[in-house]
C-alpha cells in the first residue's frame, strides 16, 4: 500500500513536469516569430536550466529543445540563428564587396567603428548578422585606399557595377599640379558605392603629397546628405602623416586598419586641409620680390635647420600626444608667402597650455636635434620654451584660453625690471597646412588670427617689427626679484 501510494505521486510529478515543459516549449515557439533577438536569448536560457531538471524524466524534452542551445554553444561568441532572409543587409553588401575586390586593400577609416574595434575586441560582431541591434548599424563606412592602388580600384569598381551596385564617381581638382590645366587636373577622389537599402560604402582614395597623406574635398550633393552627415571626408580636404597599416577581421573578412588607430583617431579633429592661398602668394612675388620666401633651392643650409628642428619638435610632441602649431611669423610666411621668410631667425610655434606637462620639458632637455636652452615664465603663467636646432632659436609659447579669447605670454628686461606681457588672439581650432612639403598644425581661422597680431594688410611686407608692435599687445606686470630663478631658467649642453 505504501509502494502503491508512492508509484502514485511520482506518476502525478512525472504528468506535472511533463505538461510544465510543454507550456515552455509552446511559449518558445510562438515567441520565436514574435519577440525580439534579446527575449529570445532569455526564453532560450530558461529553456536550458528546464532541461537540466527534466533529463532524467523525459528524453524527449532533451531533443526538442537541444536546437535552441546549438547556435549559444558553437561560437565563441553568441549568435542567434537567423534564416537568411533575416541577414541585415550590410552584412552580405560588404561580404560580397571584399570578395569581388580581394586583391585591393582596403583600410577602415571610419572613426565609430575603429573606436569599436579598439574598445571591445569582440568588434567581428559588428557586422555578423542578428548583431545589429547591440550597435547602432552602420549606414555609412568610409573605406581608404592607398593612391599606388587606384588601377586595382579601377578593375574592382567595374566588377562591382556588373554585380548591381551603384557606383557614383566623385572629382576633385588635383592641387598638386603647380598650372592647373582643366583636363589633366580633374581626378576622381571617390567612388560611392551602394545597393537599394543597403550599406552606402565611401571609398577614399589618400593621394601622395610629397611627405602627408592628402584626401580631396568633393562635392558629395544633395542625394547623399547622409554620407556628408556621417563620414569625416567629402565637405572638407584632409591631410594625414602618413601611416603603417596592419590586417584586421572584421565581419570574418580581412581588412586593412591604421597600424596605431589612438594615433590616427588623435589625428583626425586637426585634419582639414588648407592650400595656402596662391593669389597672395603670387601677388606678393611679384611686388616684394626681395622678400621672397625661403625654399630648400636657396639658402639650403638655413631652411635645412629650420625643417630639421621643426620635425623633431612635431615629432616628440606627436609621441606625447601634445597639439603643437605654427604661430607668429611662422604662421605669417605660410600664408602670405606658402614657405618660410627668407629674413627669419627663429620659428615660432605654440601649444594649448591645457596640453602642457612637464614630460614637453623633459622632452627637449638634452635632445640633440632640438635642445632645450631655456624655459621662460611659469607653466600657469606665460611659459615659453626655447629650443636650439644647430643655429635657428624655436620658440614653443603656451597658448592660453579664457572665456573670449586666447592669449600668450612673452618676456624680456626693460628698465632693470624683467617684464611679461601678454598678446590676444581671437579663439580657434586646428587645421592643416603643407609646408616645404610636410604636414603641419595652424589655426583654422588663420586670416583672423594674423589680422588680430598684424593688422588686416598683414600680406604686406613691414620694415620692422618689434616685440610691442602686436595690435593686441597688453602689459602683464613684473616678476619679482624672488621669481626671477624659478621663471628665466638656462640650460646648458
């Protein structure tokens, strides 16, 4: 009878858990076609802890269920099982892309997916299907190509339009011609490539330009805001040290990134590029003529020191990811003369002094290149270095901001007293320039930074120039006798 009772209430469990896992197993099914990817994920993982409690019941539940844990435990990461109607189509445009291109290395410039890349290494997921909802999806990805690999572009292009993509060609003019001639001097810049409610793939093209990297502005149109809205290339040049590259996965598919994508990333806010403006250059050849700029033909071993210096000053400030940027007269030669004043003594350059740490001294303290001979005024308060680069003096003034404007200190002795003063420029950004064919920092607004220093004829020649000459020259006060070790400081070899 106690057996009997027993057989009983293990029969009532058995039917219990029986009837328990078919309401489960019709609730997956009806939720399949009717949830999200993230609800199924979790009716999936109930699903599992069921069957753990039900093995040694019913088989049968084991093997109806098993489907739903195939896809959770083949990978190394999760990934629903989708038919292939469900593939989002940017997963199958690309795929199908690199396959028909496979002999073009294509470099990911596109800054919100290389941040993905470089902060979750589970980036591969991004262009898997069924993923698209954990990123926001990628309606546009810019793609560079080195200009050595334009005539593989070409043929892969080609291949692309017979498959039944849309490729839209965009020109530029090419600036790097000294006489611009309208045949030769057209050159297509990029190439737009889509498919209806597709991905819209940008692939730009990084022409040489003698020592930098250089992507052409296009005009992009109307029809394709949302390239201009998402992508960092099309309304405006860019310019780029140039860079290494390395293989990558993405979406199971090789792909070519910057070798250093925090450097590349750093690089990108300075990166719009300025031609330096022919119309003054050549008006103001013809006119001054004896104040021509200085080149690497004339005075060689002068403009030798100059360039020398100034890229081992880039060059140790890029490594400490410090913004350095043409100033003063420097600046002045680049616009008004797209070189180097052939009278200067020293170049002049700044850095926000928000960047400033004392790793930029010790940078420059004992460089052979570049030395550090002395440190003027007080990290807070109109700091400035000055380097030596064999005979040439390169000043590094910090450049410091208040609510309005910018302002930079300078000092010097005047009456027995050791004076600073201040000068005022308008607020900006940084841009790029070239200058004897390298890639370097100035201010966006660069008109309005030389009117405020030289008045608005700043592209006219002055007999002199002095230290309070600057239109928005101030008087900063005195140091005193007890600051004068901590704030003029020499330094020997």
């Amino acid at each position: 009878m106690v057996c009997s009772r027993k057989t009983r209430k293990l029969q009532t469990l058995a039917v219990l858990i029986l009837a328990i896992g078919g309401i489960m197993f019709y609730v997956l099914n009806m939720s399949l076609s009717t949830t999200s990817h993230g609800n199924i994920i979790r009716i999936r993982e109930q699903i599992i802890i069921g069957r753990k409690s039900l093995r040694n019941v019913q088989e049968n539940i084991k093997k109806e269920t098993i489907f739903t844990t195939a896809a959770l435990t083949t990978t190394k990461y999760p990934i629903p099982t989708l038919s292939p109607t469900q593939y989002p189509p940017i997963h199958d445009d690309f795929s199908s892309i690199l396959h028909q291109c496979s002999d073009v290395k294509f470099i990911v410039l596109q800054p919100k997916l290389l941040k993905m890349m470089m902060e979750d290494r589970k980036y591969n997921r991004v262009l898997l299907p069924g993923e698209e909802q954990k990123f926001d999806p990628l309606s546009v990805l810019a793609l560079g190509v080195f200009e050595d690999d334009n005539d593989k572009l070409e043929t892969c292009m080609k291949k692309l339009r017979k498959k039944g993509f849309s490729i839209k060609i965009r020109l530029s003019q090419d600036f790097r011609q000294k006489v611009y001639n309208p045949i030769n001097s057209i050159i297509p810049a990029q190439y737009i490539v889509s498919k209806t409610d597709g991905i819209i793939l940008q692939v730009v093209i990084l022409f040489n330009r003698k020592n930098f990297l250089w992507v052409p502005r296009v005009e992009l149109g109307s029809e394709l805001r949302e390239v201009t809205r998402k992508s960092p290339f099309g309304k405006h040049a860019r310019a780029f040290d140039r860079f290494n590259i390395t293989k990558n996965v993405l979406g199971r598919k090789t792909v070519y990134t910057p070798k250093d994508i925090y450097f590349y990333l750093w690089s990108i806010p300075d990166s719009v590029y300025f031609e330096c403006n022919k119309t003054i250059t050549d008006m103001f050849s013809q006119k001054y003529d004896k104040y021509n700029n200085l080149t690497l033909g004339e005075n060689t071993d002068k403009m030798t020191d100059i360039l020398t210096g100034l890229l081992e000053v880039k060059s140790k400030m890029c490594g400490l990811r410090k913004r350095l940027f043409l100033a003063a007269g420097t600046l002045l030669g680049w616009a008004r003369q797209c070189g180097v004043i052939s009278f200067t003594q020293d170049v002049d350059t700044g850095m926000f002094a928000k960047e400033y740490s004392v790793e930029v001294t010790k940078a420059f303290l004992g460089n052979p290149v570049a030395g550090l001979r002395m440190r003027l005024g007080r990290a807070w308060d109109s700091m400035e270095l000055r380097l030596l680069a064999g005979p040439i003096a390169i000043d590094i003034f910090l450049l410091y901001e208040t609510a309005e404007q910018f302002w930079l200190g300078g000092h010097f002795f005047w009456q027995g007293n050791y004076t600073r003063y201040k000068v005022f420029y308008p607020k900006f950004r940084l841009c790029s320039c070239s200058l004897a064919g390298y890639r370097f920092n100035i201010p966006c607004d660069y008109n309005k930074v030389l009117t405020a220093e030289y008045g608005t004829d700043w592209y006219r020649p002055k007999e002199s120039w002095g230290i309070n000459d600057p239109l928005t020259f101030q008087w900063n006060g005195i140091w005193t006798e007890d600051d004068l070790p901590k704030v003029h400081q020499i330094f020997e070899d």
